[in-house]
C-alpha cells in the first residue's frame, strides 16, 4: 500500500488526523497504547510523513483548503458551496476536509500543509481555543470565516477574518424577545468551554438582560452536549428534552444555530408544548431549512453567501499580493417569523 496518506492511517487506527499528527510529534499528550497502535499501523504500512518526492511535485500546485469545523452545520455547508465556485473559477483547486468535532482543525491544517503544498486556508467556523498563538504555526496565508471574532484578535496582521458581531446580533435577538415581553428567557448555547461563538453570543444575552432590567439565571443556559456532534439537530433536541425536564420556568428559548433550535422545537412538542403560544423559540443564521420548518423559526440571519465572496476575495488578494490581512464585520438582519409571538 504505498500511496497510504495520513488519512488513510486515522481511518486505519480508528482516530482523528489531528491524533495521528500528536503521535508523529511526539506530543505528551497522547494516550501510549494508542501512540504505539498508530506507529506500528505507520510502519507496517510504509507511510512516510511529509514525503519529499510528493511535495517537489506538488510544488506548483494551485490548492486552497477549507476546514469546516461540524459535519451537520448547514450554515457553514451552503457556505462552502460558494466558497468552491469563487476558488475555482479563479484557476485553483480546492481541498475540502471536513473536520470532526473532536479534532483541532490546526493540527489538520498543518498536516495539509505538508502534504498538498497549499497556497490558502479557510477555516470555516471552529471554536479556535488556542487563539493566535497556535495559528501562527501556520505558514501560508489563511482567514478565519465565522468563527466569532473577539477585538484582541481583530489587532492581528498576521491573518484575516470574516464574521457577524456575534454579541451585537445575539443582543438584538435577546432583546426583541424582551420586547415581546418575555423575561424568562431560556438560551441554548454552544458546548460549556467554548470560548469563541457561543461565549460570544452568551455575552450579548447577558447585556441585552442587564440593558434591561433583567437578572441572569444560569439555570437558563443550556450548554450543547460534548458526546453529539456540534450544531446539530440532534444535539438542540437531546438538551432541550433534558431542560424541560427540569420545570425550569421559562416562556422563550433562544437557540444560537437555527439547527439547534429546530431539534429544540421538535423536543418542545415532544413535550406537550405549543410553539409560540406556550414557549416562543428563536434561532441564528437564517437558514432556509428554518423557514420551511413548521412554525417557521424566527431567525438572525447571516449574509452567508456575501461572507463567502468576501472571504475567497480576501484571500486571492493577499496571495496575490494585492491587499493586506483585514477583519470584516457584517450585519446580520433579524427576520420575525411564526415560532415567536407577544407574552
């Protein structure tokens, strides 16, 4: 099997690229018995990393990555869709991995690195925990495409990012259903450490409360489930069966991906309840999906496919030397569907 890549050896092993890349360097923090089960898969299969013969050849080679951190995230997905059409008609090919939610998509790209000789990443969402640090490893240019970006990391010069203000949107939203007088207002975020997207949109609920009147209960954070795949369905419906069944009062749900609150509304009516007369729902990103779910979801709807022009346009022009790294805020538009309603 000589033409065996890395992929094919986590595949073989049964873990992630980013665990095979920890075993090769020799990171401590590594279980042993699956470091040894990974370099023996590695010598018994003659894979040799970073190939020198492959790189001369794909030397040249026109490759721009992009990393999608969730493999049920229809956001990101439609996306990449634009995301693939800007990068090819412009003469490049694209490398598309599609990372799973345990794996750190740094790794991954430094490994793609090596192997495909790229010209250009984009990460598309991620938590991003390591912050600026780590992704100076990288050594090609690269963007961050909604991922959440705090103000210590617009300052960099050394790469580029495209995204909504997640704390101004996540306000607007918290406050509209204050507005409809709603003051019990449940949130269902991202995982418990999350330090980018989720907490961000935490904290524009958090000020949207405070703004007006309102005391934050941490009874009312609901946190994703680490062991279900992020942003999914399935996760908003498991957490949210898991919060009614608490009896926690409360009269709105504000999910922060409109996939999480599609499954929460399905858990919702599980329960017995009605959407919006006895609990209004609200989501994030403006997917379509939302608007053809019944009720349809009220939603902060993101310009998806402008951000992804704009991101393949930030890109092409700092490998092309023709601009330098910049960080691009859009706004979002909130759009009032059936799934919220006056209390």
């Amino acid at each position: 099997m000589g033409s065996v890549n890395i992929k094919d050896i986590a595949r073989m092993c049964g873990v992630g690229v980013s665990t095979v890349s920890r075993a090769l360097n020799n990171h401590p923090d590594i279980n042993p018995v699956t470091r040894d089960k990974i370099m023996r898969c590695i010598r018994e299969n003659n894979y040799i990393p970073n190939n020198s013969a492959r790189n001369l050849k794909r030397q040249e080679a026109k490759v721009i990555a992009i990393l999608v951190k969730g493999l049920s995230n229809m956001f990101l997905i439609g996306m990449t869709k634009t995301l693939e059409a800007e990068i090819e008609s412009r003469g490049y090919s694209v490398a598309l991995e599609r990372i799973k939610f345990e794996e750190d998509e740094v790794d991954v790209a430094l490994e793609l690195v090596k192997e495909k000789r790229l010209k250009g990443i984009i990460f598309l969402g991620g938590d991003f925990e390591h912050r600026v640090d780590k992704l100076k490893e990288l050594d090609v240019p690269f963007i961050l495409s909604t991922a959440g970006s705090e103000p210590d990391m617009q300052d960099s010069e050394s790469y580029s990012s495209v995204s909504v203000d997640d704390i101004k949107e996540s306000y607007k939203m918290t406050d509209y259903l204050i507005k409809l007088g709603h003051k019990r207002i449940a949130l269902l975020s991202g995982k418990s450490d999350d330090e980018s997207v989720g907490f961000l949109r935490i904290e524009g609920y958090k000020k949207a409360l405070k703004d007006n009147g309102i005391e934050f209960d941490e009874d009312l954070l609901i946190y994703m489930r680490d062991d279900i795949e992020d942003y999914s369905m399935e996760n908003g419906y498991v957490v949210t069966k898991e919060f009614l069944e608490k009896k926690i009062p409360c009269t709105a749900l504000f999910a922060i991906s409109d996939t999480l609150a599609i499954g929460a509304s399905r858990a919702i009516h599980d329960a017995g309840l009605r959407i919006p007369q006895d609990i209004s729902v609200a989501g994030f990103d403006g997917l379509d999906a939302g608007m053809y779910s019944y009720p349809s979801i009220t939603t902060i709807a993101q310009p998806g496919e402008v951000m992804a022009r704009e991101t393949a346009k930030i890109l092409f022009d700092i490998i092309k030397g023709k601009g330098k790294h910049k960080h691009k805020i859009f706004d979002a538009k909130l759009i009032e569907r059936e799934s919220t309603a006056r209390r």
